[in-house]
C-alpha cells in the first residue's frame, strides 16, 4: 500500500502543469535562509533578502546568529532578515540589529532593509504594529522596514488592524507556502488582497504551484515577487 500511495503522489506531480510551477531563473527576487545553497539564478538577482539570525526566547530573548561570516554582494539590493519567534525583546536586539546593519553596508552591500520574519496571529496585528512601530522609530533613517505575512491576515485580519500596519512598514510579503509546498486553495485568500493597503509582494516557494490572479495587475499595491529557494530534495 505504501508503494501504491507513493506512486499516486508521483503520478498526481507529474500531472501538475510545468507552467504552473515556480522557476526561479522567471524571477529576480529571492529568500537565501541559512543552509541553502547559493544558486546561479542569485547572480542577476534584484533583490536578495538574506537570513542573518533567529531572535529567540522569551525572557531574555537573544539574537542567535545563524551567518558566521559577512555577505558580499555588488549587484543586488540587500535585506537583512531575522526570523522572530517572540516580539518581546530585550534592550540589546535593536543595538544589535542596527550593528549587523553597519557591518553588511561597511562590506560593500547595499543593505536597503531589515525585514522580520514573525508569524503573528491574526487577531494579533494590533499589538505587532505597535511593536512594529518601536523597532521603525529606532532604525536608521536609511533603512527600510519589512516584514513577513500571512495568508489569513489579508482574509480574516481586522480591517482597523491591518491599516495600523500602513505607514509603518515598507512592505509585507505575504508567504504563499508551507515548507517546501505551497498552501493549498492560496487562491482563495488572495481575493481579500485588496483590504491589505499597504504596499506588498507575494512570497513563493522554488518549484511550488503558482497561477497569478488577474487582479495582482491592476494593483497599485502589488510590488512584485520573491521566491524562497530551496536545496534539492
């Protein structure tokens, strides 16, 4: 029986239409996390957003850093990225953070951004702007501010809350996936695109399943794409 569910899986893949997967080399914006092999596509990249740390814990929480050496990149915008488990930080992240800024634009990159990687709750969003609203205030004026979102905020998150978020971040980029696979009915949530007014890109897994909607054109708000890559499975 395991051979034979194996054998659906394969055959349901391979009736997935080539069109509809992600190629990286159709795209120049790209996630490079920790553990991910560089890929020949981040050459002519546009925009790199790079994982940097993990702040964990909770009292107190700390920066883990999770590049042991400093990037060097001449040809691409750089965003600096750290995946957030808790928005209750101590008083030495901001330093910190504004400090692995420093560096990365003293090695030659163009840093234009730090952007948080935070799941945050729905029903959250209230108490994440304001967060939001202390680490922007304390970011060199130079620097932008991003973040990560989820699918359900655009779909379930209060109209008031999500609008907390406009004048406050530079963008948000919506994750479309899961791991290695792209949320299933992503399709349905992307409706409610137009209650989000602030400016954002659709985040995309390399080789998961993507078809545009029509009305991603017509969007002011729409900034374009990034792709997370992905080692070989």
């Amino acid at each position: 029986m395991r051979c034979f569910g194996l054998l659906v899986a394969l055959c349901v893949a391979a009736c997935q239409p080539a069109e509809n997967r992600v190629k990286a080399e159709n795209y120049d914006a790209f996630w490079l996390w920790a553990g991910v092999v560089p890929q020949p596509v981040l050459d002519r990249a546009h925009t790199i957003y790079i994982l940097q740390g993990e702040i964990r814990g909770n009292g107190p929480s700390k920066i883990v850093t999770l590049r042991p050496g400093t990037p060097a990149v001449r040809h691409a915008n750089i965003w600096i990225v750290y995946r957030v488990e808790t928005i209750n930080w101590g008083a030495d992240i901001l330093p910190k953070i504004r400090a692995d800024a420093a560096r990365w634009k003293a090695a030659g990159n163009e840093v234009v951004g730090v952007q948080i990687d935070f799941d945050a709750a729905t029903r959250g969003l209230k108490d994440y702007a304001i967060f939001l609203a202390r680490v922007r205030s304390a970011l060199p004026k130079d620097l932008k501010l991003g973040i990560t979102g989820l699918l359900d905020w655009s779909a379930q998150g209060d109209s008031a809350d999500l609008n907390q978020l406009a004048g406050v971040v530079d963008e948000v980029v919506l994750q479309t996936y899961q791991g290695r696979h792209t949320i299933a009915g992503y399709e349905n949530y992307l409706q409610s695109l137009d209650r989000l007014n602030v400016p954002y890109r659709i985040g995309l897994v390399q080789n998961g399943e993507w078809t545009a909607p029509d009305s991603l054109k017509h969007d002011p708000q729409f900034k374009g794409y990034v792709v997370f890559l992905l080692n070989p499975a």
